[in-house]
C-alpha cells in the first residue's frame, strides 16, 4: 500500500513539474483528428466544418490539419482563448506547393481574428522585404508587428530555408514590455528571434485588448491576386498567458526538434470476441529517463467495448496506473520511480468485439514525461464469425441448438454467459441480421454446417426467402400447424390463455426443436436445413376450452412477424391486415401471397377498373398470372373477415 501511495505520489509530482517547467499553458490543440479540435486537451471547445477524410495530414507529430487556398475558416475556436496584454503563440506549421514569390494580399496565414474595431490577432507569412530580415507577419491588437515592408518581392525559400519542412513559429507581447526591454511584441521562427517591432509608421501599442464575441480562424490562404494554389498545414498549437521567455520558447523548439518517441499499434484482424490492442514504444534508453508517460486512446465505440487493461509483460509493469474510460475515449496516465528501457508494449487494452468492419483507433495528447510524442495508429479490421455463438471459432449444429433454445426463452449456457447474453454473442447468434434471435438463425446455422449455404444473409445484405407460412385449423382437440411454402425457422408465442394448451407434439423428424413451457411461458422453436413438403404436419398442440375462447399466437415465420387468432370453438383463424402481403413486385409469371389463412376471394382489376382476374372460395398462397399483359393492376385478397387491396406490376 505504501508502494502505491509514493508510485502515485510520484505522478503527481511529475505533472506538477510539467507545469512547473513551463507554466501558463490555456489552450492546447493536437489537431490529430476532429476530436482533438471539438475537445482539444486544454481550453475552450472548437468547430470542425471540413472533410475529415481529406483536412488531415501527417503532421510535425501524428496527424495534422490542413487546408487548401480555398477552405479557408474551416475549422475555428472562440476568439476568448487568446489572452489580451500579455501571451504566447506557438506552433508547428508547414507550407505546401506555394508559388515562390510572396505576393502581398496572397499568402497564408495559420490563424487570424479581429472584430469591428480593428482590434485582432494573427500569424502567417507575407510579401515583405526589409531591413529586418524576416517576411513574417504577426499581427497583435490593431496594428501589425512585421519583419518587413510590403514590397512583393520575398520568395519563401529566403524567410524559411527550406519550404517543405515543417517549422516553428511563436508570437509574444506584453504591455509592460518583453523580456525586461522597451519592445512590447516579438516573433521567432525556428526558436530565434525574428526582427523587431513596427507598427504601420508609429510605435507598437502599450494596451493590448481581447477579441470577445468572435471567432479564432485556423488557415487563410488569401489568393486576391489570382493565385489559386498551395495548402497551408498546422499542428501542436499552444497558448500560454505571459510571454515566455527566450530560454523557454528555445526549449520548446529543442525539445520538439529532437524528439524521436513514437507510440504506436499495429495493423490487425481479429475473428475473436475480446482481444488485445498493444501501445508499443520506440527505443528507449536509461538515458532518456522516461519514468512516466500519458495519452487519450479514441476508439469506434459501435465496434469495439473497451474492458480493461494490463501492464503484465510489458516495459512498464509494476507502475502505477491510472485509467479513466467514458465511451469512445481512454485518458491513460503512468508513472514510476525506474524509467522504461527498450522497445515493445507499455500497456495492452483490452476490447471486446461488437460489430463488424474496419477502424482505426487514435492515440492523441501522448507525452513521455513533458515531451511530445509521436504517434502511428495501426488499422483494427473485426471479421466476426457469425453462427459461432459458444465462441470456439467453429460453426456447428451445437450453435443452433444454442440459437434455437435462445428464442424460446430458454437459458442455453448459463454458467458461461447467461441470459441476456453479451452483445457479440448476440451478434454471432443474429446471422440473418433480423428480429433478434429467431428459429430461423438456428435453420440458417444448420445450413451452413451442412454445406447447403457458404455465406449468412447478414453478410450478403439479403434476406431468406419470404413465401413461407403456416396454416392452422382446429382438428379432433388439437390445435393443428402445417407448413406451406420454403419454410425454415418457425417461433411460436402465446401471452395468454396458456393454461389451455398442452405439450406440443411434432411430426418432422428432421426439424430441431425446443419448447419453453411453464406458469409463465409457452414458447416453441422449429428450425430445419431444408424446408418441409407444402402442407406437412409440422406439429400438434392439444387444447382444454369451453366455448368463445382464442387463442391468439404471435410467430416469426422465417423472418416475418406475423400474430394469428384462432377460435378454439369457431376454428376460424384471423390474421392481422398488416401482414398480409404480395411479392414479388414487379412479377412475371407468378404472384406469392402471404399472411392468409383459409379459403380466399382474389379478384385482379385494371387500371380503369376492369376486373381480369377473379378466383372464390379457394384456400390459395400463389396464382398465376402469366396471361396477363404487362402493366400496373390492382389486387383485392378477401378472407372471411377482412379485405386487403394492394398495387403491383406486371412484367
């Protein structure tokens, strides 16, 4: 205990000394991902209105964001985040495919703001050629401290050496005077001072006043001159509230220019339930005394189900971690007194698997004791294998026996996983992607198992097929259900009036069965590979009732819902006028009608009205319509108690 409490101790000492180092810090922007610009790490929440497929690129550290010459103000912040008398602006920006020459009103720059009174700031590159020796503009309160004067002859390559790196820029001020001189505003390019102060033909201002009431603009390009090229990039952007002075912002600088840690994760597919994604580190020596480290893991949460963590086997075991999860992110904090050495894992997450597809997990705000870290974010593709709901990666008749007594309610592996099972299994168990767990999972399983299919209607996006029903009459006592059309999975439910029905007897051998009967359930699964002959017995349920009783049973036939009532002293069964249906529609030769029960009154009109079809009194799931010309015609299904008109076409 008093291990933990000094390795804990040593945590917060060492973030203490983060801020010690270099205090002030009020806003921090990885520009990683649009997370990190709606959240940033530190300070005040930002708009994204960009493509976050295209806006983002590799940066100084990770990800960075970038905008071309014509999105300009695509991502901003409130203007409030920059402090008025006395602050500093660092960060990391690169220029790309630029003209050579700086043109005066067609140039970049990284941020900007101002309101109605002329009062703003901003940072960015401009047509100047001067005596001091710079070409970059920085523009505090109402005026602009530059480097130069605008005389349209300064090509990018003489302000930054070499164009295609990324560089470092920094924008101070302070009322009262910067590092105990006269000079109240300065800019550095790569950590050196880069010239003086000049303010459109008078003194910088001794007051500096805040922007309130609008918006921060990260990257304009202004291309008034016709020059509609090049892109503009920024990353790691921190404001501090006082100037920093020059040891510090050449820290800043040295510190980012030598820093070589990467963290990273590896590309990997997974078929299994839960598995491990492991934070790998570059080199590290006893030199570099890395005794703590901390970064945010952003994550898909519809796909993954973050479950836990482990430091066994990895460079930083017997630390002292923190962890803090809310969905979709993971802030990880570590510490310890001897520092990590090598490379490989410095902590695994554990996640389970909850749906299928492809993502790739970020890793934003990493440091490595005050330093900032690199990151490379490696791709998690899940291939989550449907039917296999015990988990062993294998399909088998087992699974559908599982699936089967799953939908009548039963308890199947109570000991491992019991009802309502975890979301993977559910969704192992789930192969025709409808309705929940069905029979018809369970006859779709035992297809697979046998060879009959080689893929499951989940992922081929198709549905099985949908002329299935079931017939019921009233025989001799018993409650009688025959198959009709390509029927594979069959449910049963009754709510009420349970005590009146008996334990069902089946008559397909080759059919799969479970029951679910007691006090509080009646509920019956039937699942096969191969469909039953049209009209079989598929089973018998014997009744005890008096007169004017229903019963009513709620069924998914295949993958349809369908709730069907039969009087047990009437025999009539009623269905309701929502389930019946036609298909397919358009139809060539034959129309499938579905939901009906008992003898039928089908009647074909035209489209003035015609009737051109008509049968009566005929217990019917099919009619040819073959004679019929091509065209729009109406339908009209009549059972005993109701009458369904619907529109189909004839090809």
């Amino acid at each position: 205990m008093k291990k933990l409490i000094f390795l804990f101790t040593v945590m917060v000492l060492l973030i203490m000394s983060i801020k010690a180092q270099i205090n002030g810090l009020v806003f921090r922007c990885t520009f990683d991902d649009v997370q990190s610009i709606t959240n940033p790490s530190v300070g005040l929440s930002g708009t994204f209105k960009a493509n976050p497929s295209t806006n983002f690129t590799t940066g100084k550290f990770g990800k960075a964001y970038i905008a071309n010459y014509d999105e300009d103000d695509m991502v901003t912040f409130p203007s409030e985040i920059i402090p008025a008398n006395r602050a500093t602006i660092a960060f990391w920006g690169k220029v790309i495919n630029m003209p050579s020459t700086i043109l005066w009103a067609a140039n970049p720059y990284f941020f900007e703001t101002h309101d109605i009174n002329g009062v703003g700031y901003g940072f960015g590159l401009n047509g100047n050629n001067g005596s001091f020796g710079g070409g970059l503009c920085g523009w505090v309160n109402n005026g602009s401290y530059t480097t130069g004067l605008y005389s349209n002859n300064y090509t990018y390559a003489q302000i930054l050496g070499d164009v295609d790196a990324w560089h470092f820029y920094v924008l101070k001020w302070d009322a009262g005077g910067v590092d105990g001189s006269s000079e109240n505003v300065k800019m550095y390019l790569d950590g050196q001072q880069n010239g003086s102060c000049t303010y459109y033909g008078s003194n910088c201002s001794s007051t500096f006043n805040q922007v309130t009431g609008q918006l921060l603009n990260i990257i304009e390009i202004y291309a008034n001159n016709g020059t509609n090229t090049g892109s503009a990039a920024i990353d790691e952007f921190k404001i501090y509230n006082r100037a920093l002075t020059n040891a510090e912002i050449q820290t800043l600088y040295n510190e980012n220019l030598t820093n070589n840690y990467t963290i990273s994760t590896t590309n990997q597919t997974q078929t299994v339930d839960t598995f491990e994604i492991a934070i790998n580190t570059s080199e590290l020596t006893q030199g570099d005394n890395i005794i703590a480290y901390q970064f945010d893991f952003n994550y898909d949460s519809t796909m993954l189900k973050y479950i836990g963590n482990s430091l066994t086997g990895t460079l930083a075991e017997n630390g002292s971690l923190q962890a803090n999860s809310i969905t979709g992110k993971l802030s990880v904090a570590w510490a310890r007194q001897t520092p990590i050495v090598g490379t490989g894992p410095i902590i695994k997450l554990k996640f389970q698997l909850i749906a299928n597809g492809t993502t790739t997990p970020t890793i934003n705000n990493a440091l490595f004791n005050t330093t900032a870290v690199n990151t490379t974010n490696g791709t998690i593709t899940t291939i989550f294998m449907y039917g296999d709901i015990d988990g062993n990666n294998l399909v088998q008749a087992y699974d559908a026996a599982l699936a089967l007594q799953y939908s009548v309610g039963i308890d199947p592996i109570p000991l491992i996983d019991p009802i309502p099972w975890e979301d993977w299994r559910v969704l192992a168990a789930n192969v025709d992607g409808q309705n929940g767990i069905t029979a018809n999972d369970a006859s779709e399983i035992l297809k697979f198992t046998v060879g009959l299919i080689k893929s499951f209607p989940v992922t081929l996006k198709s549905s099985p097929s949908d002329n299935a029903n079931v017939n019921i009459s009233i025989e001799g006592g018993f409650i009688i259900f025959k198959s009709s059309g390509d029927l594979f999975g069959l449910n049963i439910y009754v709510n009420e009036h349970k005590n009146l029905l008996g334990t069902p007897q089946f008559f397909n051998s080759n059919m799969l069965t479970a029951t679910n009967i007691s006090i509080s359930s009646y509920a019956i699964g039937l699942a096969t590979p191969t469909s039953p002959v049209p009209g079989e017995t598929l089973l018998k349920i014997p009744y005890t009732a008096g007169q004017d009783t229903d019963i009513t049973f709620d069924m998914i036939i295949n993958t349809t819902k369908t709730q069907v009532t039969i009087g047990l002293s009437t025999g009539i069964a009623k269905v309701s006028k929502k389930e019946i249906s036609i298909f397919p529609n358009p139809a060539c030769n034959t129309l499938m009608i579905n939901g009906t029960y008992g003898k039928l009154k089908i009647s074909i009109f035209d489209l003035i009205g015609k009737m051109v079809y008509c049968i009566n009194n005929k217990n019917v799931n099919q009619i040819d319509i073959s004679c019929l010309p091509n065209g729009a015609y109406f339908i009209t299904i009549e059972t005993e108690d109701e009458a369904v008109t619907k529109k189909f076409i004839k090809r």
